[in-house]
C-alpha cells in the first residue's frame, strides 16, 4: 500500500493525508535541522585523509545505487586508485562496528551489498553505522601499499556526520521521485531541490532528464550458485524468478527483456533474510530458480543445483563516465598520497 501510495497515487493516499501530511513536515523540519547542525559545526562531522565519494539517492528504496558502486570502484582500480567501499551495512548486525568485510562474512553479519561488492571487485569493503569509523578502518591498514587512496561509500547522501567531496545521486529513471513528498506522506529523504547541490545525477534506465547521465544495467549470462557453471537465460525452461531488491519488477522486466517469460514470480522485501525451505519450495514450482546477484549472496550456503543468479552491470555513455573519473582523479591529486 505504501508504494502505491508513494508511485501510484492511489486514492488510500488521500484518505490518509490527515495522518501523513503533518509527519511529512515533521520529518523535514527535523533533517533540515539537523544537517544545518552539521554544515555549522555544532554537530562534529569526519574529514577523511582522502577523497570521499559518495553514491546515494533522495528516495527510500532501492535505486540502482550498488551496480554503481560496483562500476566506479572497477574503473576506478583500472585507473591505477586504490579504492575502498564503506557501507552501513543494512540488513546485517555485525558482532562489533567497524567490522572489515571477507569474502566469507555472512550477510546477517554485514548485509547483502557489501558483500556482493567485496565479492565482485576484492576491494576492501567495511560496515559500520557510523561511517567515520568504517573509514578509519580502512585507512588503518599497515602496510601503505595496501592503504586505500579513495573511499566510496554506498549509500549515505543524508550521513552528514562523515564530510564528501563528490555526491552522486541514482534516480529511479521509471519510477522518478513518485508523488515528491518526503517521508513518510513520500518517498523523499530530501527534497527535489537538494539534487542540485550534487556534483552528477545519474538516472538508472527510464528517459534521463536534462542535466541527467543515462545508465542501463547490462544484464550477463547466469551463473550457477553451486557449480559456477555460465549459461544464457534462454537455454533454461520453466523458469520462477524471485527478486528482494528495492524495486523487484525491475529484474522481472529484464527476464523478459531477455526473451524468457517466467511461470512464477516472487517479489520479496528489500533486504529480506531468506530460509532454505521457503526456497526450496519456491524453486519447485518451475525447473529452475533464478534470482538477483544480491539475492545470491545470502543463499550460497544452501543452494541447489538449479538455482542461479544474473550478473547486471552499470552502463554509462563513455564521455560522461569519463567526466565522472576525472573529476575524481582531480580531487585525489589535491589530496596526495595517503600518509604512513
């Protein structure tokens, strides 16, 4: 009812206004105030030794905002940087914070992107909800050679307790801002207007609008879960999809873009912790189970030997990539290297 109400305007929207309307102006008011605390410097905020960037978004939900991080990071090591990703690490709860990411960390532990990101770059990758000591983290590493030169940080436009020098935003290029009222009357975090305070907005598929960078996610081939084995999504039959991503008809639409009609599909919770029996109940309903990178990383465990996951990369037009790196290689140089 909530995303109707947010992207769909239903009529429930209304009805409720009364209620939402005046905690809307409440939320506003409250982060208003309290990033003015920040940018006065009543409130203390972390300055990093090296360049912050950070890979965010105004709206609640899921917005495209990993296979970003993932890209950046990826042409960031071709590049010759050293980056490392820093996350607040949603839906785990780690034994201690900060808590450095491995390829063996369980996602109850650190969360689902922060795993697929240390698992397709090898980057170092640390969770914390405050994010200054995630940073700090890393930038501990002993051996110099070693010591990340850039922090990316996926998700944290509203962290403003850990300083920036370059914001990107992901707009959900079908679904937009929704009905542009902040939370909860909304979507927002922040208002519309805050999008031209950041340095590059890019718009994951739909139209990109002027001042925009188109992006579409190129879906790869299927890997499997168990085997590793690669195949094209159109040599499996009786396919169920099932995607708990922040917008899961995305990834239905990309199956069909792809030539195959699902015979079941299964949206769950952004996010959502999966049990091995609902899944395996699930996958019986077709030959085979296919779902999200995200998805895969909290089912490696248990799955089965026809479970797989397809791979998305994000795809920007060359010349404005290129906009993005050197303005990020441009700040890097100001900083130097990072100290011994």
């Amino acid at each position: 009812m909530i995303e109707k109400i947010w992207f769909q305007r239903h009529p429930a929207g209304i009805a409720l206004m009364p209620v939402l309307w005046p905690l809307s102006k409440l939320f506003g008011a409250i982060s208003q105030h309290r990033r003015k605390q920040f940018t006065a410097g009543i409130k203390p905020s972390y300055r990093a030794p090296v360049p912050v960037v950070i890979v965010g978004n105004i709206t609640a939900g899921g917005n495209g905002k990993t296979p970003v991080v993932v890209w950046l990071v990826e042409q960031l090591l071709a590049q010759g940087l050293k980056p490392g990703v820093v996350s607040r690490g949603y839906g785990g709860k780690a034994p201690h914070y900060p808590y450095q990411v491995s390829i063996d960390s369980p996602t109850s532990f650190v969360g689902d992107e922060p795993v697929l990101i240390h698992r397709r770059t090898g980057v170092p990758v640390a969770v914390s909800p405050v994010r200054a000591e995630a940073v700090q983290l890393l930038l501990a590493e002993k051996e110099v050679s070693k010591r990340v030169d850039v922090i990316i940080t996926d998700d944290g436009l509203q962290h403003y307790a850990l300083q920036r020098d370059i914001e990107i935003v992901v707009i959900d290029g079908q679904r937009r801002f929704g009905n542009q009222h902040l939370i909860p009357m909304g979507p927002l975090r922040e208002s519309c207007e805050r999008l031209d305070e950041v340095d590059f907005q890019i718009c994951n598929g739909g139209k990109a609008q002027p001042g925009e960078i188109p992006m579409r996610l190129s879906p790869s081939t299927l890997i499997n879960l168990k085997t590793g084995e690669r195949c094209s999504v159109t040599e499996l039959k009786d396919i169920v999809a099932m995607a708990g991503i922040g917008h899961p008809p995305r990834f239905f639409a990309t199956l069909r873009e792809l030539g195959v009609e699902p015979i079941h599909c299964q949206p769950f919770a952004d996010h959502q912790a999966f049990k091995q029996e609902e899944l395996t109940v699930l996958a019986t309903k077709g030959q085979h189970l296919v779902m999200t990178e995200k998805d895969a990383v909290k089912c490696h465990a248990f799955a089965e030997s026809n479970w797989w996951y397809l791979p998305v990369d994000a795809e920007l037009p060359a010349e404005q990539a290129q906009d993005i790196i050197s303005q990020i290689i441009k700040v890097k140089e100001q900083y130097g290297s990072p100290s011994a």
